[in-house]
C-alpha cells in the first residue's frame, strides 16, 4: 500500500466516523426524550442515568477518532 493510498485510506476514515459521530450528537439532542426512553427500555438503564450513559459514549468515541483515525491522517499528510 503506498502513501497515497494511506493517506486517502485514513481521510475516508476520518471523514466517515465524524459524520457517524455527528449525527449520533445531533440526534441525541434532538430527540433527548425519545432516545432516553428507547435506551432505558432496551438495555434496562434508568432513565435518568441514561444521558451521563450516552455523554460518556460520545466523550469516548471522540477520543477515539482523535486518537486512531484524525492523527495518523494528520501524520500522513505531514509525511508527504
């Protein structure tokens, strides 16, 4: 695999798991009521517990795309 292909290989990535990451953000708070209702039913949380559950979620997603997808991409395009 060449650079190239890496390079567009992690913008993709990262392109990809921001939109996910954003469109799980703007849908929660949108639909607040309805999410929390829907997770507290399915995986029994109560449902005051359920926003610091999901807040958390995000706050690790986002660490992760720093982390794995956003820095090796920003690493490539320094290296070329």
């Amino acid at each position: 695999m060449t650079m190239d292909q890496l390079t567009e290989l992690f913008r993709l990535m990262t392109m990809i798991n921001v939109g996910v990451f954003l469109l799980s953000s703007i849908l929660t708070i949108l639909f607040r009521g309805f999410v929390c209702k829907m997770h507290g039913l399915i995986f029994g949380i109560d449902r005051d517990k359920v926003p610091m559950v999901l807040y958390g979620y995000l706050g690790t997603y986002r660490i992760l795309i720093l982390v794995f997808v956003l820095a090796p991409y920003i690493s490539l395009l320094i290296m070329q």
